[in-house]
C-alpha cells in the first residue's frame, strides 16, 4: 500500500486509521442513498433508492454490525423492491417475492462464507454502503500491495466541507479501479463514493453513490418481530419456509433459464412479458398420464379465442422421454427439461401443477393436479385475465 496525506484544517493527526475508526464505531447510523450504475453500452443508468439503517456491534463476531437496508428500483414493469438484515446470527434477505432467511441455530455454514465472498450476512447487496463495513474494505485495501490510497485536501461537496479518500487499484502496471470517497470532515461518515472500474475499456462501469444522512435518526432495536411490522405480507406469503405455488397468484412469474429438448435454451427474466399468454404445465417424467395431460392441454388450446403459447416443463433430464410425452411440437409449444429448479422456485411441493400467466407474464391462476375439468379452467383462466 502507498499512502499520501494530504490533511488541511488540522486533520494530518486523524488519517486513514481515524476515518476507519470512525466509520467503524458508528454507533446509529441512518441515511439514505441513491446508488446509480452507468454502463457504455447502455443509453440508461441504473438507479436504486436506499434506506440504510445500522448500529455497530464490536462484540459480534459475523459482522461488524446489526443492519437493516431497504432498496427500491424503477423498472418498465413496474417498481421492484427489497431489503437485508442482519443481527445476532440472524440475517434475512427479500427479493423477487422470496424471503429468504438464514439462523446460526440452524446452520452456521451459510454465515461462514469463503475466503473471497464471506458469508451470507457479509455479501448481502448494497451492505458495502454501511460504514462499518466501508471500514472494514479501507482498512483491507489499506493492507493491499495492489492499492494506492490518497488523503487529499478537504473541499466542499454539497455545503458540506468533505475530505477525500482516493483508492487506486492498479495490477500488471494497469489501473483496473479508481475510487473517490468524500467523508464529513466533521463526523467523517461518507457522503459521497465513485467508482470506475476498468477505466478507459470496452468494460468500463461507473458507479456512483450520494448519501442523505439522517443524523437526528433513531435506531430500533433489531428483531423478526420488527421486520415482521415492517414487511408484514413479504413474511406472510413469501417466507421461504412457508412458501407455496399457491402464493404465486398475482406476481410476475419467476425467472428461469432451461434447456429445451434439442439442446437449446429457453429463458425468461422476471419483470419481461411473454409474447402471448402463456400456460406452463411442470411434470414428473416418471410419473403416468404425462401424455394424457399433453393432450387435454393441447385441446383447450384449439379451443380458445386467443392466441396463447404452451410451455412443457418436465423435471427430469431426459430429453427422450420428455419428447416421448409431448410429441411433435406445434407453433407456439416449447418442450423444456431438467425443470426442478423451476419447480422449486414456484413452491411446487407436488407435481403436475400448471401456471396461467397473461402477456405481461402476472400469474393469473396456479391449478394443482390433474382433473377432468383442467382444460375447462385452463380456457376459463385466459380469458379471465383479460389478455
């Protein structure tokens, strides 16, 4: 590490190692941010709004701090939200109508991490933003050959007087990533960092970051109980232990990537429409009437008003017998396998099961099993939802 200060204002005696302390012992932090991704190849920046909520917990050994983050994104489908959490061995994630959540009671390993990635509670999105752990990367790059770090003279950033932090990353004798942190020369917490990474390449990304502390702020202390008042219907419906299909209704449909039959790969993005409205029936190879149900589909098919596609999604890898089942395929059909991760990410917990979902890709109706009456409810589904 190279380090060049630069300290103004009576500020040479803090340093680095000052601002690291400071950082670290943020005993209630609240502030908001906007977070912004800008790509060249792209015409539009990426933007996330951030509320970040943390306190400093120097007894824990998992994470420097209990926290809670809340981010927001708008999307042409719609705004899409999230939040993070993390206190005593606990630490809880949603996104995508899924709540995930991970207890050092149940399984130590998932906060344990790797060397390179940490564990669950450590690489949750935007946990970098929080000064503690903004701590915990100035004093590693500090430690870092690799990293060239620059205290420069203070300067005004948004009435504030800030003072900078430059960090260069160089490797091969190529600069790889710059960054610009400007801390409060008051409080030394941060208002501002830039980003460039791979400066001057076909893979050059920028981001940026802009705090809005909130230094009056109270912070609550941490719990489920709190979250659950917070995100009462995200721990109802979506909480992956009690998630079910059923739970789907009226969401986007999950994004999946699946290989076809002949080797191709058919993939959908939640928050993408599909081209028509759409019937996707999952299935068990090594359970019968596979072909049954092919047939009974393919026949409400021909019956409806609309045009509508016909997703087959059959869980097992053999192709062979997922073509034996469906047949030749006809204009709009796809035949995908190896479909158990579809399955689960539906909270499928018994198969067949058949997802209608209208153009905009919003499930209209989920139908458990087989009955006499599913191409009936199959029809009556489309229409219902107005596509």
């Amino acid at each position: 590490m190279v380090l060049a200060a630069l300290c103004p204002l009576g500020l040479t005696a803090q340093g680095i190692a000052d601002i690291v302390s400071s950082l670290r012992s943020a005993g209630c932090y609240r502030a908001g941010a906007d977070f912004s991704v800008t790509l060249p190849q792209s015409d539009a920046d990426v933007v996330y709004n951030i509320d970040l909520t943390s306190m400093a917990a120097p007894a824990d050994t998992l994470a420097p701090c209990q926290y809670l983050i809340e981010w927001s994104l708008d999307t042409p489908s719609g705004p899409t939200k999230g939040f993070s959490s993390y206190f005593d061995g606990n630490h809880y994630r949603y996104s995508n109508n899924r709540l995930q959540e991970y207890h050092t009671g149940w399984d130590a390993m998932p906060f344990k991490g790797t060397a390179r990635t940490g564990g669950v509670q450590q690489t949750a999105q935007f946990a970098e933003l929080l000064p503690q752990f903004m701590a915990d990367k100035l004093e590693s790059m500090a430690a870092d050959s690799l990293y060239t770090l620059t205290l420069g003279p203070a300067r005004t950033f948004d009435g504030h007087t800030t003072l900078p932090l430059t960090a260069v990353m160089t490797l091969g004798g190529e600069t790889v990533m710059e960054q610009e942190y400007l801390f409060d020369a008051t409080t030394l917490m941060p208002l501002r960092v830039s980003t460039e990474s791979n400066p001057a390449s076909i893979a050059e990304q920028t981001m940026l970051v802009t705090y809005k502390p909130l230094p009056d702020a109270k912070c609550e202390p941490l719990s489920e109980e709190y979250l659950v008042g917070l995100y009462p219907e995200e721990f109802s419906r979506f909480r992956e232990s009690n998630f079910r299909i059923e739970s789907l209704s009226g969401t986007p449909m999950p994004t999946f990537a699946l290989p076809t039959s002949t080797g191709e790969r058919y993939a959908h993005h939640r928050g993408e429409g599909f081209r028509a409205p759409t019937v996707i029936a999952i299935m068990d190879p090594a359970t019968g009437f596979n072909s049954d149900i092919v047939n009974e589909l393919r026949g409400a098919m021909d019956r409806l008003d609309t045009d509508a596609d016909l997703i087959f999604a059959f869980t097992g890898t053999n192709a062979s017998v997922a073509e034996e089942a469906a047949g030749p395929l006809r204009p709009g059909e796809h035949l995908l396998i190896n479909a158990r991760s579809l399955a689960r990410d539906c909270g499928a917990a018994s198969l067949p099961v058949f997802i209608v979902a209208d153009s905009r890709a919003i499930v209209k109706n989920v139908i458990l099993g087989v009955n006499k009456n599913l191409g009936d409810v199959v029809i009556q589904s489309i229409a219902l939802g107005g596509e």
